[in-house]
C-alpha cells in the first residue's frame, strides 16, 4: 500500500472521488461533509445542514454537483461552486445508505438511493421528483449501485440476498418522452399549484408510492450469503458481481442473460465485511472489514495477495477512482487515500536506441528509431503474485554482448545494479551488506556497507561504482577497493540518471533535483512544490545540449534543469509521464500504462540559457533574431545574469531599453531612450526622473558632458551649479547666477555667489532679501566700507541701529571664522578618461547577421610563458649541501674556554691550539622571474591583491601576507601539525607587516598601503599575483651563521634564540625551486641538531657533579650532527669529562674520534693532537670505565629529546612531523616538541611545504 494522504477525523461512512479535480468528499458519522483536496492534503469545504450520521454521496460526472443521503432521511443535493444547498429530495421513511448518480448523468440525470425502508428509488435530479421505487427486499437495503454500461441496478439487504433490477423499461419510458410524466404530475407541479390532476392519477401515486411501478423488475435474486449482505458492487466490464456480507465471507458471481450463480467465496476475514469493490485497472477485489484490515483477491485465481491491517481502526467503507489508480477507505478515526502499487514502469535505456520497458510481466523492447516495439520475452511467476510482483526497477548492462541460457530465481533481498558485464549487486537491508553475484544468480562476495543505515543502491556510472541512499544523504561507492569516493546532501532519493558520457548524474528526488560530476560533487540543486516524476538527459548529436540539458517531469508539467542551476517549465501534461530519452525537440516517455509515447517540446529557452553560459555568443545571436524569445522572463534572466547587452539586441520599449542601457553602462543608447520617453510623457515627473537617473549613471562613469545634460533637462539648477563647481567651470557657474537671479531664487543666487566666492554678490543678495543686519554685517567683514555705509542708512532709515552688531562677532578669538574663498581653477576637467579595448563578441555579431551558421568565440589567449621551474619539476641533478654552511666562522680561539668548561682534568696534558678557518657562505640565487604578457591588459576589478594570494598559493606564508591569519594557522596544522602559535606570533606578524608597503599621501589624506609582489618582474601579474615574503635564504642563512658565532663563543642562549627564530621563519618561507627547497630542509636539519646539543649542554651543567649522568651527556653530545670545528669543541669536552670520572673507556673513544678530525693534522692544533695521544695512551692502558655507562659507540642510536637517552634501533619512538625531534616510546605522542615548540608530536602530515 502507498498511502497518498490520511485525514484525521470523526467516523467516515461515506466515500466518492471527483472524476478530474484531485479531490475526495467525505461524510462523517457526526453530520459533517468535507470535501478534502488529497494531494495537497488541505480541507476545501465543509457541509453541515444534514442532522445525524451521513452515510452516502456522489460526485456528478459533469456539473458542480455532490448528492448526499443522511439519517435524517434527506437526499441533498449542493453545489459546491456555490457552496450551498440546492435542493432536497424527500421520500425515504428511514436511514439513506447509499446514494449514486447514473454514470451516464448527461442523457439520464438521474439519482439512484437505497433506505433503510426496504426500497430504493430512483430520483430525476432536473425535475426534483422520484422517477420510481423498488420494492422486494424485506430488510434493510445497505447498498445499490447502477451499472457502469447496461441498464442494471445491484443492490444488497440484510435480508441475507443481492438483487439485480433491470431498469430498461424506465429507460426506454424516459427517452419516448410521454407515459411517466403524463400518468403521475410531477413534485414541481405540484408546487406550481397545478391542478389538473385526475382522482386516478393520485390513486396510481400513492400505488406507487406503496408497491412501486413495473418500469423496474428484478432480473436475479442472489441467495447465498448466511448473514446480511452489506455491499454488492458490478464488475466494469465482466458480468460479474462482488458481494460482502456480515457472514465474513466476499462472494464473487457470474451473470447471463438468463440466470446469475455463485462462482466462489473468499474466505479470510474475521469480522463483518463492510465494503468490496472490483479494481477500475486490474482484476482484483478489494474488501475491508470491521476486523481492521483491508484485503485484497485476485479475480481470476480467487485467492487473497495482500493484507492491510490498521491497529484500533474499523474501516467501513470505500471506494475507488474512475480514470486513475487510487483507492480510498473509511475507518472510525478517518479515512486514507492509497494505491496498491508503483505506477512507474521499469524501464532501462540500452544500445543502438533501444528501451527495454515492463508491461504487466513481460518484457519489451522498443527501437527509438523506428518508433516500434514488441515483446522481447514472458516470465511468468509461479504461485500467488501480489500486485506489486512486476518489477519496480530495471538495469541494462551495455557492455555484455552474451546471452544468459538459464536465469534463475533468487530471493529479492533487495534492490540490485549491474557491476560490469558479468556481475550485478544486490543490496540486503536486513544484514547490511552488499552482495556481489554473477549472471547465474550465484553469490561471489559480501561487501558491508559503508554507513549503517543504506536503504537504497543505484548505477554509479563506472564499472564497479554504485550509489547507495543514506537518510538524506548520497554516497558514492567503489565496492571492489571498497572506499567512499564522493558524498552529498540529497533528502529522499527516488532515482538516479546519468548523462551519456557519463560526466554528470542527476539525483531525483521526491521534490527536487540535484546534478553532480562523476565523483558525486554537487554542480546544482533545485526544489520544486509538486514531486519530480521521472528525468532524462538530451542526446542530442549537434546543439551543444548533450549531457547539459536534464528534461524532467513532474504531475503536470514537463522542465528544464542545467547544470549551471538554470531551470524552467516547457509545457503542462493531462496525465503523468516517465521520460525515458530527449532528442532535440521530442520527449520519449512512458504513460502509466506502459504505453510508448512521444511528445513534443520546444527546448530553445533551455537552449538559449546554455549557449549563453558556454558563451557560444553565435548561437545566442542567431537565437535571439530568429526565436520568439522576446519577453519579461528571458530580459529579466539577461540581466540577472550581466547580459543586459544582449537583451537590447531586441527589446524595442523605451523604458525596458533604458533600464537594460543603465545596466549595461551604455550612455549613448539610455540617451536615446530617454528622449523616446521624453517624446511620450512629455516633461513630466516620468521624464524628470528618467533623465535623474541617466544623469547618476553618467556621473559614476565620469561624463560630465551627460551629467550637464541630464540636469539641464531635469532642470536641476542646484546640482548644476555644483558640477561646474567641481569641474571648474566658472564662467557656466556666474551664469547659473544670472539665471538664479532671473529666477529670483534667493536661496541659489546666495549659494552660486558663495561657490564663486562673490562677497559684493552676497552682501546684494541679503540687502535685497531684507536681511539688511546680515548684509551690514557681511560688508564690513569683506572690506565693503561704501556699501557697508550705505546699508547702514538704510538701517537707520527704518528707525534700526547698527551699534553693537559687530561686537557679535568674534574677531581675533580662536572661535573667530576664517574667509572661504574657493580654490581659482587651474585646469577644466573634462570627461573622465577612458581606455581604448575592443568590441565584445556580442557586439561583432550584432553588427553582422550571423546566418545560419553558428559562430564559434575563438578560445582566449593563455599565458605563454611560465615560471621557469615548479616545485614538482624533476630535477635530481641539483648537489645537496648546506648552501654555504659547510664551515662557520672562525675569528676565535679554542684554545679559551668561552664557556665550554670541562676540561680540567686535562691541565697536565697542556693547553689547545688554535682554530681553524670556515668556508664563506655562499650568497643565495635570486627569485624567478614571471612574465607577462604584453600589452595592455585590463585589470580585474573587485578583487583585491589579498584575495588573490589567498586563491592562488596554498602556502601559509602567502595566507598570512594576506591577512588570513586563520587559514594560514589551518595549513600550518595540517602541514606540519602545528599547535602552539605562542611561537610563531612574531615571524607571522612579520610576514603580515612585509607583504606592503605604505606611502604618504597628500597632507590631510591618510597614507596608501600598496602590496608588495614576488612576481611583478615582467609586469603586473593581475589575478595571479603573489605576495613577496620577508623571509628568505639569506635570511635564514644570516640567522645560522649568528647562531654559530653564538654557539663558538659559548654563548649557548644566544645560540638557541638564533636556531629557534630560524627554526620559526622556516615554515613561513617560500621557495622558487628545488633547489631552495631542499637547501630550506637542510637548514631545518641543523637547526634541530644544534638546538638538540645546546639543550644537552644545559643538562651537563644541571648534570653537576655525577659522574654517569655527566659523562653519558657529553658523550650524547658528541653525536649530534655538528660543524666540524664545533665537533672538536664537543670531543675535547667529552674527553676531559671521561678522562676525569676515569671513565677511561671512553675516553680513548672520544680520543680517536677526535685524533680522526682532519683538523687535527694543523700544526695550529698540535698541542691538543699532543694531549689527545697521552689521553688514549693512558686510557687504553687502564682500558676500564669506573662506571656503568648507558652508551654503547658501537650501535646505531638517535638521541630522545626529552631525557637525553639513547634510542637504539628497533625501539618505539615518535617524532615530529615538523622537525623530525625523536621521542622514545608513546609518553611524548600529542604534546608540543621541545625542539621546535609549536608542533605536536606523532601526528602523520604532509610535512614541511616550501612551494605555493
């Protein structure tokens, strides 16, 4: 069962379907009747003049009518249109259970109702007045029903029968148009006041009223049932009859011309059967019952397939549609509007335009070529079938070319989808797996779901993918490696379909669709208000619509969808359709009868949308003058989409073109529209504001020319005034004084003195305004002494004064003003410049007709040349070393302690000699130059310098350059796991405050920032800029050097500040080739060798006096990878500290390794090669440490950087991902490294990353 909708209300006992309108009426037990719209699932009406439970109604096939019969004994007839009561029809001396309009109500509008009277009658619905009554059944008559063709009447009793009445002699009296009407007046005379009646006439009446008239006999008397017979229901197109009965039982019948016996009981309720009917489409009969169940028989096999229970519910009632396949029941809290199956039939596209499609259960193939079709092969299924054992889905694997001999059954676990050629998938929900088998039905593997809860699996496009359904979601499954290749959100996945080349899929939904790539990557999503149906993508060979336009369908509408988001409707539908195939403008699909069919549909707004977003300019130009494209819709989607330009290609109203003009930018063609609308609307409001907003357009692009013009014709003085202003134009300005004082505008005369700076002007426009004080006042400030003097008679002449005034003003006090005198123009500015660029190609083909021939647009020019190296070029043959680091300086004396210590257990040996000389460093190779193209180039607009580093480079340096410290943090963390940012705070900032520059600007003006770029050698790069970077080689490789002056000298904190801070800016340093980038990982090497020995020279000191701890840490120290002269300071000490605790095992060790140095063949040295030779004299001659040393020279180890302990071979350590510090054992694993402090420990990364 497929519910469609369920009400919630008091006890439904009456049931009818409209014939068209998606609607149902209901009568409730407690006097109410709804009429429901089932597929929007909202109340349309309520009737509320029966008194007590209404029991039986009809929809008219025709008009507005809805009859209803009630236990107030009224037939009523409404019309819902009006939303009242017509009329009603009265008779019936006890309950009306059913009523029924003729299903032929044109020629015979006629009502049929049974009664609790024991009668049923037959009503003339034009003339209100009973046409007949039947009489013969003895009790309660629950039921009656016309035939859907012959001239027959059903009904059942509770007097355990079901009679068959044959009404042709009614009919026959009707259409011979006297007898009926002649012999009995009818109810309206009667009401007229007709009084020609005879006393035999209304004798006939009442006989007719007592025991009926002969114009309707019994045909059958049907005995079978042992209980009261509640429903009888005629067979649609069979002479055949159902009967349900108190008795539990549902009774099939046949009838003759003569005779109607019983053919067989259907046994299986467990309570009284209220209701049976036969299926409209299919050979079944459908019964429900006061046992809460709804059963379905089939016809022909007379068995029962299916069962429908409904805990708490007795359902009483049903009924059925006439055209589509729904059903609808009535229980105590209710009602609920069903189907018993899918009405989409399985279909699967196959080769060489082929459709293979499911009737019933056969197979067919149709040829889309030839537009023919035919049965390809039966399976007949064995035992009972339910109504929804034909499949549901179909599958074609084009690959396989065999033939299958002998395909055998399995048990459906689930739904299924071919793998390849010769294996298909299986989906079983209750174990949660997916099951491989071959074409002999026999299983090969068992894969589990990825996620728990996988419901559904179709196609994934490639052999050996499928797409599972999750909830909400959409999940893209390879099942041999068996890993989750793409996901998205798609809420209640109904199918999905692929585009011919398999690029694009899309995923339809119940009530929306959503396109995606080949690795399930969303491109488009769209909803709709009614369900999607089915969907097809065009395979169109020419037009560029292949695999980019998806037709879908939905209950009454066919659409558009394109992978840009695009959607639209193409044309409205009289009954669903399943699209199976696009081709240019024919939709091959599907009805619900299974029944190929082709429709046409008009896809050039689809095509016109996709020509213009794959900027196929020729086909836009082409469509637009030789298609009906010209409307609201299309102009209003240009200019959403910034094709105004197109749009004014054909638009011919004035005002549409003005608006798309200003959209476009095109001054000349708003001009020209405006004077068209000027022409129309005279100098109205409309034109003023037409030529306002012409001018706002002129004045963002700098015409001033326009602008003038504009507020000319707007006669918009003030604004006029105040561009001549700023233009500098002072002689059109003192005309807008003249004219403001034609004008005798106070205000403008005043305010056009004032930007000419016109004090005389001023003082004669408030004397002559009446302000004579101001005036008085204005001179005097401005030097005017003989006009002052002649205001000041005026004034005096009016009985005023002018004592005083002056003092109001403070002259000489830092509130005093200051004279506002306007700058003297130097130069006139013109028209704003402009730069000199090339038509568009829309605007090429609009000057030239574009035929018939679709015009390509040639591809745009790309970069020709390229960085010179990448960081993923080859280059092997670049000589790793330590780019000038091989030595370190050697201004400085080993034979001075500075700090090393640890040497006074050989002062009898004598002192060290002098130090050796370091190589240089070597100075570092510049960056690579990036060129550009030549010529101008227009620079992308919006998109600041920042923007663009953050899109072109995925390295932290460039995000941080940007500003985007978040997402250079994100990268930092996931490259190198880096956690604790306390330590990159200074070299980030220092990135940050690197990239720009900033300059002064003019006093008053704040200072311009201006990026700083590392690809600008050649020009501006435009989009691909990128930011240049305050940390580089040389840099770093200063860095190292005063960390190994530090180290020399013994300054060991120093020494550690200079490894660290280099350390720091490694992570935001950028290289520019291979080269760089493994001189960068070297640096790193040696800066956490280094600071690895300083921190185990710090435990030496913190070491003191115990002899084990001391020694093993001054021989650790010697393994770390130190300069050479470095490890002759490291060997000494370690030597002197052995040979003192007499731990004289090592000490010829450290002898040895030091006595190996080829340092120590200088003669400067020679007096330290001289005590290295008595040390390993005297050692091997004791040849025993004095203690149990944690050391062993003779193994491989690394050194733990926690607690300075050796890491043997083949022990569990951990490491950062960053400086690649060890840590024994797991102790250390998520916590910050000692080494560099600010990556965490034992997080696998991608490592350090030195490229963008």
């Amino acid at each position: 069962m497929l519910t469609k909708f369920e009400s919630k209300s008091a006890r439904v006992k009456g049931l009818a379907f409209h014939p068209v309108r998606p609607w149902i009426c209901a009568t409730l037990h407690n006097g109410v009747i709804q009429l429901w719209d089932y597929r929007v699932g909202t109340v349309i009406d309520r009737f509320e003049e029966h008194d007590g439970p209404v029991r039986g109604v009809d929809f008219h096939l025709h008009e507005p009518l809805i009859v209803t019969g009630g236990d107030d004994y009224k037939i009523k007839v409404w019309d819902y249109k009006l939303r009242r009561c017509l009329f009603t029809l009265l008779g019936h001396l006890d309950y009306i259970r059913t009523v029924e309009f003729h299903p032929n109500a044109t020629q015979f509008p006629w009502i049929l109702s049974a009664s609790d009277d024991q009668t049923l009658r037959i009503w003339h619905l034009h003339k209100r007045s009973c046409l007949s009554v039947l009489t013969g059944h003895n009790h309660y008559v629950m039921c009656a029903s016309f035939h859907p063709s012959e001239d027959l009447i059903v009904s059942a009793s509770l007097d355990n029968t079901v009679r068959v009445w044959d009404m042709s002699g009614l009919r026959k009296k009707q259409l011979g148009g006297g007898g009926f009407d002649a012999g009995f007046p009818s109810m309206m005379d009667t009401h007229n006041g007709n009084r020609g009646s005879t006393a035999s006439s209304t004798a006939m009446n009442v006989q007719a009223e007592l025991f009926g008239t002969n114009d309707v006999v019994v045909k059958y008397v049907l005995e079978g049932h042992e209980r009261g017979v509640n429903w009888a229901a005629f067979h649609p197109t069979l002479p055949l009859l159902a009967s349900a009965a108190d008795d539990r039982q549902v009774k099939l019948w046949r009838m003759s011309e003569t005779k109607a016996w019983e053919v067989d009981t259907l046994r299986g309720h467990a309570n009284n059967v209220s209701c049976c009917l036969f299926h409209p489409k299919q050979e079944l009969i459908i019964s429900n019952s006061e046992d809460r169940s709804i059963r379905v028989w089939d016809v022909s096999k007379r068995v029962g397939v299916q069962t429908f229970r409904r805990e708490g519910d007795r359902f009483w009632i049903m009924a059925a549609h006439r055209s589509q396949n729904l059903l609808a029941a009535g229980h105590d809290s209710g009602m609920i509007v069903f189907k018993l199956e899918r009405e989409r039939p399985a279909s699967a596209n196959g080769p060489g335009d082929k459709l293979y499609y499911v009737r019933g259960r056969e197979l067919f193939c149709h040829d889309y070529a030839r537009a023919t079709g035919g049965s390809s092969g039966a399976q007949e299924a064995s035992g009972p079938s339910p109504p929804g054992a034909p499949p549901a889905r179909a599958h074609h694997v084009p690959q396989y070319g065999g033939s299958v001999a002998d395909g055998k059954r399995g048990a459906c676990v689930g739904p299924g989808v071919f793998l390849g050629r010769n294996r298909f998938a299986i989906l079983d929900r209750q174990k949660r797996e997916i099951i491989v088998k071959n074409l002999n039905n026999e299983t090969t593997k068992r894969v589990a779901t990825p996620l728990p809860n996988i419901d559904c699996l179709y196609d994934g496009g490639a052999s050996g993918r499928i797409i599972l359904r999750a909830d909400d979601r959409a999940v893209l499954f390879e099942v041999q490696s068996r890993r989750v290749i793409g996901e998205l959100t798609a809420p209640k996945i109904k199918n999905v379909v692929w585009s011919p080349d398999g690029s694009k899929v899309a995923l339809l939904c119940k009530y929306g669709v959503v396109i995606a790539n080949r690795q399930l990557e969303q491109l488009c999503s769209i909803s709709d208000t009614v369900r999607v149906k089915s969907g097809a993508w065009d395979v169109s060979p020419t037009g560029g619509t292949s695999s980019n336009l998806f037709v879908y369908t939905t209950l009454h509408h066919v659409k558009y969808c394109l992978p840009t988001g695009d959607t639209g409707t193409i044309r409205t539908l009289d009954n669903p359709i399943y699209a199976t195939r696009v081709v240019k403008d024919q939709l091959f699909c599907l009805d619900r009868e299974a029944r190929s069919r082709v429709i046409s549909i008009d896809t050039t707004e689809a095509r016109f949308k996709l020509a213009l977003a794959n900027k196929k300019y020729g086909q836009v130009m082409h469509m637009v003058k030789h298609s009906r494209l010209c409307g609201r819709a299309i102009v209003a989607y240009l200019q959403t989409k910034g094709f105004p330009e197109v749009a004014l290609h054909f638009v011919r109203d004035p005002q549409t073109r003005f608006r798309l003009a200003l959209a476009c930018g095109n001054i000349e063609a708003a001009m020209e529209s405006a004077f068209s609308l000027e022409q129309q609307e005279g100098s109205g409001n409309k034109a003023r504001d037409v030529w306002g907003e012409l001018g706002s357009e002129a004045l963002r692009q700098g015409n001033h020319q326009v602008v003038e013009m504009s507020y000319q014709r707007k006669k918009d003085f003030d604004r006029l005034s105040f561009l001549y202003m700023l233009t500098g134009d002072s002689e059109k300005l003192r005309k807008m004084l003249k004219i403001s004082n034609m004008r005798n505008d106070i205000m403008g005369r005043y305010h056009n003195a004032l930007l000419l700076g016109d004090a005389a002007e001023r003082v004669a426009v408030l004397e002559s305004s009446g302000n004579l004080p101001l005036a008085y006042i204005s001179a005097k400030l401005h030097g005017l002494e003989e006009v002052a003097d002649r205001i000041k008679v005026a004034i005096e002449t009016q009985d005023g004064s002018v004592e005083g005034l002056m003092d109001k003003i403070p002259i000489g006090t830092k509130k005093a003003g200051r004279l506002l005198q306007p700058p003297t123009p130097i130069v006139r500015a013109g028209n704003w410049p402009t730069l000199e660029i090339k038509k568009t190609t829309l605007e090429d083909l609009s000057a030239a007709d574009a035929g018939d021939e679709y015009e390509e647009e040639e591809a745009a020019p790309v970069r020709s040349e390229m960085m010179a190296e990448t960081p993923w070029d080859d280059d092997f043959g670049a000589e790793g070393g330590d780019a000038g680091l091989g030595g370190a300086d050697d201004d400085y004396d080993v034979g001075d302690d500075m700090g090393w210590g640890d040497d006074e257990g050989l002062d009898d040996l004598g002192d060290f000699g002098e130090d050796t000389k370091a190589a240089p460093v070597d100075e570092m190779a510049g960056l690579n130059d990036i060129s550009d193209d030549t010529g101008f180039q227009m620079p992308a607009s919006g998109r600041p310098a920042a923007g663009c580093w953050v899109a072109n480079s995925s390295h932290a340096a460039d995000h941080m350059a940007a500003g985007a410290a978040s997402s250079a943090m994100q990268l930092l963390h996931r490259q190198i796991a880096a956690s604790d940012f306390s330590a990159l705070k200074e070299p980030m900032i220092g990135c940050y405050l690197g990239s720009t520059v900033s300059l002064p600007g003019i006093p008053g003006s704040g200072s311009m920032s201006l990026p700083l770029m590392r690809n600008d050698a050649s020009g501006h790069p435009g989009n691909e800029s990128l930011p240049r970077i305050s940390s580089n080689m040389r840099s770093l490789v200063a860095g190292v050097r005063q960390g190994y002056k530090h180290f020399q000298t013994g300054k060991f904190n120093d020494a550690m500040k200079s490894f660290s801070d280099v350390m720091a800016q490694i992570p935001l340093t950028v290289t520019d080739n291979r080269n760089e980038a493994n001189e960068i990982k070297e640096i790193l090497e040696i800066c956490r060798e280094y600071i690895t020995a300083i921190r185990i020279k710090g435990a030496m000191t913190a070491a003191g006096d115990d002899p084990v701890r001391a020694t093993e840490l001054s021989a650790y120290f010697t393994h770390c990878n130190l300069q050479p002269v470095h490890l002759l300071l490291a060997l000494r000490s370690a030597m002197g500290t052995a040979f003192k605790h007499k731990n004289y095992i090592v000490a010829a060790s450290m002898a040895r390794r030091l006595l190996e140095l080829p340092d120590m063949k200088s003669e400067r040295n020679a007096d330290l090669r001289m005590k290295a030779t008595k040390v390993l004299q005297k050692s091997e001659q004791m040849a025993r440490n004095e203690h149990t040393l944690n050391y062993n020279e003779n193994a491989a180890f690394t050194i733990d950087c926690k607690d300075f302990v050796p890491i043997y071979t083949g022990e569990d350590c951990v490491k950062s991902s960053y400086s690649g510090s060890a840590y024994k054992g797991s102790e250390m694993k998520g916590k910050v490294c000692l080494t560099d402090g600010f990556s965490t420990v034992g997080v696998e990364t991608i490592g350090l990353v030195t490229g963008k």
